[in-house]
C-alpha cells in the first residue's frame, strides 16, 4: 500500500477527530478517563510508537519529508515519555486537564485539526 495514501488518511483521522472534539468535548474528558485508569496509559504509548514507525517510514515518500518526520520524532518522544513518566505522573497530569474549562479542550482540538491538515499537506 502506498505510505503516502496512509499518512493522508492519518491526518484525515486527525481532523476528523479534532472536528468532533471541538464541537463535543466532554468526548475528550471521557477519554482521558478511560486512559487513566489502571495501565491503559500504555496502550497509548504503544499507538504513539506505532505511528512513529509509519511517520518515519513514510517521511521519504512524501511531499515534505522532513514535516512527515519531524512528526513521526515527536510521535516517538511522546510515546516514550508516557514510559518514562509512568501511569501515576500521567494521571496526575490528565486529573489536571479533566479541572480546565470547555475552551481549553477547545484549542486542543483546534490544535489537532491544525496538526492533522499539515501531515494532509505534508504527505
């Protein structure tokens, strides 16, 4: 299958969800409920690690390589970091987001329909 055609639909996905976290985003704080409890943080860390690898395989395939990888890098830090700060630092931090207002979780979707047009772009 041809990596470009992934990383588009990947970005799609992304906007697709940041559109239905804008517009419903107690969906969000749902979710970082479901994550927070027990070890489910890692599964999390495991999907970060995965689009890493598609990120970074992809990357020389696509329109602007570099943005595709500079991606597929965070992808594999993010995911890291979810290992290294454990469930407890995690849930800690995702009790912080469940306290902050609607807009908040606004301009986080914001954020996600702006990351997920680049990759479009980018791939």
């Amino acid at each position: 299958m041809d990596m470009v055609i992934i990383i588009k639909s990947l970005g799609s996905v992304f906007v697709l969800i940041g559109f239905v976290y804008l517009f419903r985003p107690i969906l969000l704080k749902n979710l970082m409920s479901f994550f927070k409890k027990g070890k489910r943080v890692y599964f999390a860390g495991l999907v970060r690690f995965a689009l890493a690898v598609i990120f970074l395989l992809a990357a020389t395939q696509c329109r602007e390589p570099k943005i595709v990888g500079i991606f597929g890098i965070l992808f594999l830090i993010s995911g890291i970091l979810i290992f290294i700060l454990g469930p407890d630092m995690i849930r800690r931090i995702f009790d912080w987001y469940e306290t902050q207002s609607n807009v908040i979780f606004r301009v986080i979707a914001s954020a996600v329909i702006v990351v997920g047009a680049i990759i479009i772009f980018s791939a």
